[in-house]
C-alpha cells in the first residue's frame, strides 16, 4: 500500500499456529537509500521479495534494516536478508535488544512456561514432528548481528527524515518510527489495530504493559496523518483521539 511519497505498507501472510495470519512491514526510500523496517516470520523472504517488487523498490536495492524489537515475526527475515542479497543491508536495533537480536540472549518472552504454552495452544490436528519444530523454533530464534544502534540517546537514523521514537513495554527496548514528510507514525509492536479502532496489545504480549501504556504519551504532540500497525495494518484518522482514549 503506497502511503505517500517515500513510503510504503507491505502485507505478508502467513499461517502461525495452525492460523493464517497478516504482518505488515514497512518499506522507506530516500535518494539512493532503501529502508525496511522489521523483517517478517522466518521463510517469508520470497514474500518480501513480492511485496517490495510490487511496491516499486526490489529486493536487491534494500540498504537499510531497522528492527523495531526482537520478536521472531519482526526478526524472522533478517538471516536471509543479511546473507542472501549482493550487498549486504545495514541493520538498526536499539542496545536493549541487541543482545537478544544478535542470539546473545534468550528472547525475553521465551520463558520454558511460554514455550509450553505456545504448543499447547497448537490446533490438535497439528502433527507431533510439527510441533517439535515449532519447539525448537521459539527456542532457537532467528539472529544477526546489529550494525547501528537506533534510539535511547543515539540520534542517528538510517533516513534524514526518519525520527525514532522510544517505546519500551511491549519488549525493553522498543521503537517506533516517525516519518516526518507524510505525518506517519510506524508504531511497531506499540499499538495493534483492532476494528479499525488503535488498541495497546494484549498486556499478556508486553514485557510490561504499564510502561507500554506510557510510551503512548510522547506521541501526544505529534503531528500524525496515519499509523501503519505491524497487525491490523494502517489507521487513517483522529489519531490523537484515540491516544487520549487509551492514555484516559
């Protein structure tokens, strides 16, 4: 989905859980330089590769890859964009989820109770040796290494235009992005579009559902025009309203 000049809202399907589920990264550019912000589930390059090329902008001439945290859905692509392209992207994370980016930690929700859960709340129909893949995927995540730091006193961004915005809660070290030329608020984890209606994700989904909801309060006095949300996809309207709903 073209946004404005300069942007663009991709949408990935995937099936997760015996459930066909949409992800919606976000595709920037400026001058020669090509921004992707968060990466997909693992195994969805050749659906990236579509997405881009239908947005104008292919696969190859990516530079840039920021990473919004360290969910698998958000760091599933970057080994194959890292090892699978001629020039090899630049990739953006903030320091508190660096470690986990790079596999020098255990992501933060992959508890032993998490992971069990996680199977558990597999359809029934799902065979055994699925379920052990999945097993091994939560506990066995997609990793690279971080080559910019992005955000919590770093000021350098990949685009001259891109401001980041920090917004820990749903993981430490979350951020979100501000595309200034278009009003574009790329939240990230740190709201879910539901019904059309802005939403905070699940607080079961957040590291810590109360600093999540203080997050939300820098964006009081953004000028926003539209959100692209990683789930729901993008919000066009009182953007400010709804914040003060959430914020009330």
């Amino acid at each position: 989905m073209f946004i404005a000049n300069g942007i663009a809202m991709l949408e990935l399907r995937a099936v997760v859980m015996g459930r066909t589920t949409a992800i919606h990264p976000t595709l920037l550019w400026r001058d020669d330089r090509v921004l992707l912000v968060d990466t997909g589930y693992p195994g969805q390059l050749p659906l990236l590769r579509e997405a881009m090329t239908e947005a104008g902008r292919p696969l190859e001439s990516l530079t840039d890859v920021l990473l919004t945290h360290q969910d698998i859905d958000h760091i599933g692509g970057l080994p194959g964009l890292r090892d699978g392209l001629p020039a090899r992207p630049v990739t953006w994370a903030s320091a508190f989820e660096r470690p986990y980016v790079q596999g020098e930690k255990l992501l933060v929700k992959i508890t032993p109770d998490a992971v069990d859960a996680a199977v558990a709340a597999l359809p029934p129909e799902v065979p055994d040796d699925k379920r052990a893949a999945f097993r091994q995927a939560l506990l066995h995540p997609p990793s690279g290494p971080v080559d910019r730091l992005i955000g919590y006193g770093h000021a350098e961004a990949p685009l001259e235009d891109v401001e980041a915005l920090d917004t820990p809660g749903h993981t430490p070290g979350h951020v979100s992005l501000y595309h200034r030329p278009s009003g574009t608020l790329i939240a990230g984890d740190a709201l879910v579009l539901e019904d059309g209606r802005l939403k905070l994700p699940d607080a079961r989904l957040n590291s810590d559902h109360e600093q999540a909801r203080r997050s939300l309060r820098q964006l009081a006095g953004l000028a926003i025009a539209g959100v692209v949300c990683y789930h729901g996809g993008y919000f066009k309207g009182d953007v400010q309203a709804q914040l003060r709903e959430l914020l009330a």
